[in-house]
C-alpha cells in the first residue's frame, strides 16, 4: 500500500485530471508513480517535462532503460525495477539483458560502459544531494553551529 495517496480521475482536481488525462492518452496508462506525483501539480510537471527534454537526448531508448534498470536496482526500488523491467522490454531488451543491467552490465560492449558509469554516479549524485538538502536545512532554519566556526568568503 502505498504511503502517499494516489491521485485518481475521481479525487483529482480539474488541474490534476488534466494531467492525468494527456498522461492516459499518451501511455495508454497512468502509472502508480506519477499518481503520487499528482499530488503536486507543478512536480507532476516537471517530472514530465523533465522526461521529455531527457528522451531527447544522444541515449537511445534502450540504453536509457538500461541506465534506469542499474540505478533502480542499487537504490532498491522495487517498483522502479518492476517499471524499467516492462520499459526495456518494450523497447527490446532480453530478459537476460535486463538481469545484466540490473548487475550494472551488459551483454553488449558499448552499453556496458554506461551501465558500469551509472553506479558511481548514483553515489555522487546521491551524496551532493545529500549536501544540497542539510546546506538548505541549515540556512533556513538558521541552527546554532556547535562545531568550530569557519566564516564564509566571496568566491574568487
């Protein structure tokens, strides 16, 4: 059961039908993940808007799922495993090439070196985003610094 409730045509106001209606009309289906994106209009359209300009890119679609199935996989999404597992499929990855992105490999040379990229980049993100968060965390709520205190300076 999922911890934030999904929003459905039948909760969803006019603003979040919308989305749901042109996300329906595209995929055939809503899936459960932009449902909970729903919940905030402006996330669900970024979210796409952000996964329209990225399928635009040099990637093809199968190395794109390749890339999602690695990372799903060492963050322990299972719905995201569950997701990227139908999307490669459908873009014509074997399931034995879906075992090998999800080790972060591949049964093909050039995707390989893609795969094996994303795991340590996940790390990096991971940890800069870890930084961003307590960096925001701290200014805004203006806590009392308890270690030795080290001024800010200009950048150069």
């Amino acid at each position: 059961m999922s911890r934030i409730n999904i929003v459905t045509t039948e909760t969803a106001n006019t603003e979040q039908l919308a989305l749901l209606q042109a996300i329906q009309s595209k995929l055939g289906m809503v899936p459960n993940f932009l449902k909970v994106l729903a919940n905030s209009p402006t996330a669900l359209r970024a979210f796409l808007g952000l996964h329209g300009i990225a399928s635009e890119g040099r990637l093809s679609p199968q190395t794109r799922e390749r890339i999602a199935l690695t990372v799903a996989q060492q963050n322990s999404c299972e719905y995201c495993v569950s997701a990227h597992t139908a999307l490669g499929r459908k873009t014509g990855l074997t399931l034995s090439e879906i075992e090998c992105n999800r080790l972060a490999s591949s049964e093909d040379g050039k995707a390989a070196v893609a795969v094996k990229f994303a795991r340590p980049l996940v790390e990096i993100i991971t940890h800069v985003g870890m930084n961003i968060l307590t960096n925001m965390i701290g200014k805004a709520s203006r806590v009392e610094i308890d270690f030795p205190k080290v001024e800010l300076k200009m950048a150069a």
